[in-house]
C-alpha cells in the first residue's frame, strides 16, 4: 500500500513537471498542484484498502501487551487455571 502512494505522489509530481515544462510556466504551479492531488488520491487509495483489509480480518486483534477480551496482561506466562 505504501509504495502505491509513493508512486501516485511520484507519478503526478513528473506529470505537474511536464505541465511546467511543456506550457513554460516559472514558478512550478504545476508541480505544486499536481502533487497534492498525487497526495490526496493516494490517501484515498491507501485509506480505502486499510479500511478493506480491516474488515477481511474482522478488525478483532489483540494489540500488543492486550488479551483477547481487551485487557492488559501483566507479562507473566499463565501457570495454571485462572482465578
């Protein structure tokens, strides 16, 4: 996900610089403007497949340090039945 926005911000950034170049325009408008529309079309992009890829692993992971049931765990191993 990350390289495609990489290559998304890359991609409209050469395509603002040939807008530049081609049209002549000094203060690099094209660069500036077509970079940020690289830069909101790839966090579109990345957003919507975290969001999909989120709901394909039911989003029900334990974060680091956190039990299954959402509480944290004190670092020692288990050693027999729970109180």
């Amino acid at each position: 996900m990350g390289v495609e926005f990489g290559a998304a911000v890359c991609g409209f950034c050469l395509l603002g610089w040939w807008i530049d170049h081609h049209w002549g325009i000094q203060d690099h408008w094209g660069v500036v403007v077509c970079g940020l529309l690289g830069v909101v079309g790839g966090l579109y992009n990345f957003i919507r497949q975290a969001l999909a890829a989120s709901r394909a692993g039911g989003g029900n992971r334990a974060m680091p340090g956190e039990r299954e049931s959402g509480q944290a765990s004190s670092g020692r191993r288990p050693t027999g039945p729970e109180e």
